[in-house]
C-alpha cells in the first residue's frame, strides 16, 4: 500500500527554500504561455506570439541533424561527453567561426554546453564576485534573474525605441568604471533589432579603455559577455558584426555566447557553445562540470557533422531566414497599415531574431492603465498572444511588446490582424 504524502505537506512555508530563491521571480513569459495552453486546450482560437520557441510542425529541425542524432543514439554514444565537449564539435565550430565570421580561435577557447543558458549562468559564476556590478541594457532577457543568484549589483541601462531599443556608448560610459561584466545581446531578444556597427565600435573601444586604466591600477579587467544565438538569423540588408571584427583588442575581455537553439529551429536539442579567452573558458568548464551542464554525446557528434556539410547548411538557413522574414513582415506590414489609417500602433522593422516590437498606444484609453490590461484585451478579444516588455525588464507602462513568430504559420497572422484591427478600431482614437 502506497504512503500517501498530500496531507503530510501542508500549506506551503517559504522558510524552507533559501533567500536566494525566496527573492527569484518566475518567468513570466512562462507564466503567459501556459495561459495560453489552457485557452487552447478549452477550444479558443489563438494566434501565439509568445514563446520564443518554435513549434516543429512549422519549423523542424534539419533532416540531416534528426538523422545524425537517430544514428548516434544507435551507434551507443549515451555516455558522459567530455566536460568541455566532443573533440569533433569544438573543432568543427572554430571552423565554423573562421569561415563564417573570420575569427580564428584555438581549440582552448571552446566550451560545449547543454544549450546557450548555461553559458550565461556559467559565465556569471565564473567571473562574478558578490557585490560586483553588472551593466546591462533593458529591455534584454534574463540578465535581471542571472544577476539575482549570483548577488551582484545590476545596473539597468534603459534604452528608446529611437535607438532599436539598443545601448549607446553615452548610454552606458557613466557606469562602466565600476562594473566587473557588461551584458550585450544582438540580435536582440525581445526586440528584434540588431546594434549598429558603429555604436558597437563605439562601445568596444570604450571597454578596451577602461580596460587600459585598470590593468594601469592593476585591478581586474571589465569583461563582455555578447551574446549572438540569433546571429545567422538577419533579414533584408541588416548584417550581423561581431565586437572582435571592430575591436580586435577585446579578444582577451570577450565571451561569445551562441548554439543551434535558434539557428537550426532546435530549442530542445540543447547544444551551444562558448568561445572566449582559455583563461576564462577553462574555469567555466569547471565550474560547468559541477553542474553537469553537458550537452549529450549523440547530439554533439550529430551537430559537428551538420556544421561541416556547408551546402546543407547553408541550404537549411536560407529557407529559415525566408519563412521567418515573411511571418515578420507580414506582422510589420499589418501593423503598419493599421498606423497609416489613423490606428494607435506602430512596430519597428524586423532586423534580426524571431522578434517584431510592436507599440499599442493604448494606456489612457477606455479604461486601459497598463500594459497587461492591453494583452488582456488583445488576448480576449482578437485571440492575439503576446508578451509586455516588462518580462523583459523595461517596467513602464509604456505599451511595448514583443512578438514572436516560431510558433505560428503565416495563415495564422493574416486570420489575425483584422481581429486586432477591430479591437484598435473599437477603442477609439
């Protein structure tokens, strides 16, 4: 007979988890996406922005790497990886980066993981002390939560939608000589938007400066983490530049944060990868250990084979960015048009990303005071899903949101838009 525990719990008590994560807020775009699992699982008609995932009906994975992972699993290769990844793996992404981005790295600056996340997390671990400052802009992802477990002081950086809602050097000169680590991400998650070659040019030459008076002071360098998951994701003539590219000098205060979680539609298959001074990886691959933070075996060997085979992926990433640029524009254009009639909405063209901004200037009107009372009614009355860009840390009511395409066909936007277009037009002017 089975010990039936329920009733032994009681109410739930706080005093028995610690203050760090007494203190950790929940993801609210988590939060947001299992409301809207519920409305479809009780027959509502939602179009789902949400999720910065991809449904794989809509986006699967390539052919080759289902086939290579299948193959591995086949051949035994369900034991522990190395610590710091597969041999093949790491070789083949410096390979990758020589050829597609003409950084040449050695093999020590390599670290494989189980998906971008714990590049972040390891990184901040690593480096990070308590009470150290961390600067980053907003609105961004997850930096907020990284800078909570680890106590140290955040500093958020506010951008505009003027700027792409991306940092400028005057933006963020004021706080870099006392921070230990400065957090960028382009293509940005939420916005969509990517960072002009010359603000990062900007930015990079300002840390290799201050830089210079540290190591003068002998004190410890400001380091950058730069994340670029969505990097191979650009659209129209925006192009993707690294921080290395305009500022050979960074290469020592540098940590690139990448993987295939976006690039190849394969959010589940949890492989990414680090690439960074030796010195810092190889104390990520420790700490990492620890957590056992390993993408598995059979995965890594299927994801090394895939980055070879150029013309594959090549193939792969050109029909990608297409299908993801016509969800995008179609989104941009809709919403677009709506402005031009005379409708409070306006969204910035599509750079990078799965991402499109999209402002409803909506607050003040028939009773709406916030962004959530806007997805409320957006979501009740069009079916529309979204996310506030509070998730992302820009916490006025401002009526920025993101929209995230990975999870709806082409068909599901254009049934949408006049469902929204209604509702804009039932507020008012």
């Amino acid at each position: 007979m089975a010990l039936e525990l329920s009733s032994l719990f009681g109410p739930r008590r706080d005093d028995t988890v610690g203050t760090m994560a007494r203190g950790l807020q929940g993801s609210e775009i988590l939060r947001i996406a299992a409301e809207i699992r519920e409305l479809v699982a009780q027959g509502r008609q939602v179009c789902n922005l949400t999720v910065g995932d991809f449904d794989p009906s809509q986006f699967p994975i390539p052919s080759a790497l289902g086939e290579g992972i299948a193959a591995g699993l086949t051949a035994g290769e369900t034991n522990y990886p190395p610590s710091d990844g597969v041999l093949p793996l790491r070789q083949a992404v410096l390979r990758f980066y020589e050829r597609a981005l003409g950084l040449r790295y050695p093999l020590e600056s390599v670290l494989i993981t189980a998906g971008a996340r714990p590049i972040i997390y390891g990184l901040f671990r690593t480096v990070l002390d308590a009470g150290d400052t961390v600067v980053y802009p907003v609105p961004s992802w997850n930096n907020n939560h990284y800078a909570h477990m680890m106590g140290v002081r955040k500093v958020e950086v506010r951008t505009d939608a003027e700027h792409g809602f991306m940092p400028t050097v005057e933006q963020l000169a004021p706080h870099l000589s006392e921070a230990r680590l400065l957090c960028l991400c382009s293509p940005l998650n939420p916005t969509g938007t990517m960072i002009s070659p010359e603000a990062l040019r900007d930015i990079g030459q300002r840390v290799v400066e201050e830089n210079r008076r540290r190591e003068a002071l002998g004190t410890k360098p400001l380091l950058l983490l730069f994340d670029q998951i969505y990097w191979t994701l650009t659209f129209g003539q925006a192009r993707h530049v690294t921080p290395l590219e305009l500022v050979p000098e960074l290469a020592p205060y540098t940590v690139f944060v990448d993987g295939i979680s976006k690039a190849f539609a394969a959010t589940g298959v949890r492989v990414g990868w680090a690439l960074g001074p030796p010195s810092i990886i190889s104390r990520m691959k420790d700490v990492l250990g620890h957590v056992g933070a390993w993408a598995p075996k059979a995965e890594q060997g299927a994801v090394a084979r895939f980055l070879e085979d150029v013309p594959a992926m090549s193939g792969f990433l050109e029909s990608m960015r297409k299908r993801l640029d016509e969800r995008l524009v179609a989104l941009h254009q809709g919403f677009t048009a709506m402005r031009e009639a005379g409708l409070p909405v306006r969204s910035i063209a599509p750079q990078g990303a799965i991402y499109l901004s999209v402002q409803f200037e909506l607050v003040g009107r028939a009773g709406l005071r916030t962004n959530n009372d806007i997805r409320k009614l957006l979501l009740d009355k069009a079916g529309f899903a979204l996310v506030p860009f509070q998730a992302f840390g820009l916490m006025e009511d401002t009526g920025w949101f993101r929209l995230s395409v990975g999870a709806v066909s082409l068909e599901d936007i254009r049934a949408a838009l006049p469902r929204v277009e209604s509702v804009l037009r039932a507020v008012g002017p």
